[in-house]
C-alpha cells in the first residue's frame, strides 16, 4: 500500500512541475506586455500560490484544531525562509537585492511578519487583532505597490492576455490541486506514526503547502527568472500572514503555550530578522549566507524533533 501511495505522490509531483512550468511562462509574458516588474508578478503569484495553506486553515479552523493551522502557517514562513530561500540562493549562486525590494519595504515586511507572533505571546489571537493584521497587509502591497508599478503601462485587456490570465488560473488550480493530494497521501503514510498534531502541521503541512513555491523555484531559476520566485517567496510569507488574520476574524486562534511553541517563536523571529538582515546590509545574498539560513533550518527541525519526544 505504501508503494502505491509513492507512486500517485511522484505522478502529482510530475503534474506540480509542469503546472508551475506553465504559470511561469504566462506570467512572464503578462509582466512583459504590461511592463510590470517581475518581482511584483511574483508578489502577487505569492498570494495564490498560498492556496493550500488558506484551505488547511480553513479545514483545521472548522474543526477546532487551530495547532494545525497556525503550525502550518508560521511554519511555512520558516520553510519560506529557511529552505525556500536557501535553494533559490543557492540555486541563482546568490541573489541581489538592491534591485527587487528597497530597505524600507523590507523593514515593512519585517514588521508585518513579526507581528502575529506579538499577537500570540498572550496564548491566542482575537478577531481585533486579525482585523488590524488584515488592514496592515493590503496597506503593506499598497506601500510597495507605490514603487514597483510606478512605470507599468496602462492595463487594457484584450482577447491575448484574456487567454494569459486564463491559463495562468488554470495552472494555479493544478497546482493547488496536486499540492492537496500530495499532503493528503502523505499525510496517509505519516498517519501511521501517530505524530502529534502540531509538529505534523510544523513540519508536513507546512513543507507540503509549499511545493508550489519550492517548483516555481526551481522553474523560475530554469528560466532565469530568479525575481519572480523571490517576489513570489515574500509574496507567500505575507499571505500567510494575511490568512492568519482571517481565520482569527473567523474564531480566536488559541494555542497550549510550551516548550514546542516557544522554540518556534524563537526560531520564527530569528529567521525572519536574519533573512532582512542580510538582505539589507549587503544587498545581495550570497551563497554562504544562503547556506547560513539553511544551517538555522536544519537545527529548528532537529530541535523540535527532540523536544516533542
């Protein structure tokens, strides 16, 4: 049974890389034609991208098992940063910044990405405090907005890029499609091991939802498109921060405080102030510094492995 369940994960693997082919390729030829910076492209391909995870929350939300969901959310920010990041640096033998996102809407982003882990150091998050999270994050793509679409050209939308946005949809529900499926079966296999809930929604769920972000990664670098998969990476930190809001708007997300959570915390404010850090003061990283985010990675998982048995 085990067999069987590999196989239809690498034949939805196969459908996930040909689907984040396919937007890659559109959403180039969309930003192309109306002069939108790249970067920006995958700013807002983020927020798509984040689909499975605003279905997870959705799903554990309605279940009253909000460890998933907010596991799965702050942990995917880490899986963003720490992994995500580190193969699109490593991958591009290093990446400038300079040129994708300026120091002040870095430090915004900071700021934003931060904030629900402030939200939460009193055990849960109320609909007041989702509110201004969700207020803060359209203000945020407002804030960065202002520079990236500054030289766009006029949008008109004629029959051409009607079939773009068409097909960029269409591959965006593949992609969220077979992303499901993925976690689904695999969380089929990792079911038997009777893992608890919110290490499953730290380390599978949050990986799982990902691999839209790690193909796109990996197809962006293919097609030397290195900015549109880091505007999409910031793009997907955000909107998990975004859905974080939504489902606390929905019902008050709460949290047993422990050991397990606070070295999330930890981890979560670290990787996140060190990512800016080092993107700010070289503008650039470099493939030591991507190796870097990797290490924190890697000694985040064993750490909670460790703490959780």
């Amino acid at each position: 049974m085990i067999f069987f369940y590999l196989v239809i994960i690498v034949l939805f693997f196969l459908v996930l890389g040909k689907s984040a082919d396919f937007v890659v390729t559109h959403v180039k030829k969309i930003s192309k034609d109306y002069k939108i910076p790249i970067v920006f492209s995958g700013l807002i391909l983020g927020f798509f991208t984040s689909a499975p995870e605003f279905f997870i929350g959705i799903k554990s939300t309605s279940l009253g098992v909000n460890a998933i969901s907010y596991g799965n959310l702050i942990g995917g920010i880490i899986v963003l940063f720490g992994l995500v990041a580190p193969l699109q640096i490593l991958l591009n033998k290093g990446i400038r910044i300079k040129n994708v996102f300026s120091v002040q809407e870095l430090v915004a982003i900071l700021i934003f990405l931060i904030l629900p882990v402030v939200f939460m150091l009193n055990g849960s998050i109320h609909p007041l405090e989702g509110s201004v999270l969700f207020i803060l994050y359209f203000a945020l793509i407002n804030f960065i907005s202002l520079r990236e679409t500054a030289h766009q050209k006029n949008f008109f939308l004629d029959k051409k890029h009607l079939r773009e946005f068409f097909f960029i949809i269409l591959g965006l529900i593949a992609i969220s499609i077979s992303s499901h499926f993925i976690v689904t079966v695999s969380l089929r296999i990792i079911g038997a091991y009777r893992l608890p809930l919110f290490l499953v929604g730290l380390t599978a769920f949050s990986i799982g939802t990902n691999l839209p972000e790690l193909i796109l990664t990996v197809r962006s670098w293919q097609k030397k498109s290195k900015d549109l998969a880091f505007g999409n990476m910031i793009g997907s930190a955000i909107t998990n921060v975004l859905i974080i809001a939504i489902l606390s708007i929905a019902r008050p997300i709460k949290l047993v405080m422990g050991p397990s959570f606070f070295i999330l915390l930890f981890f979560f404010v670290f990787l996140c102030i060190l990512f800016i850090v080092l993107a700010v003061s070289g503008k650039r990283f470099t493939q030591r510094e991507g190796l870097a985010l990797l290490a924190v990675y890697i000694v985040f998982i064993i750490t909670q492995i460790f703490t959780t048995y």
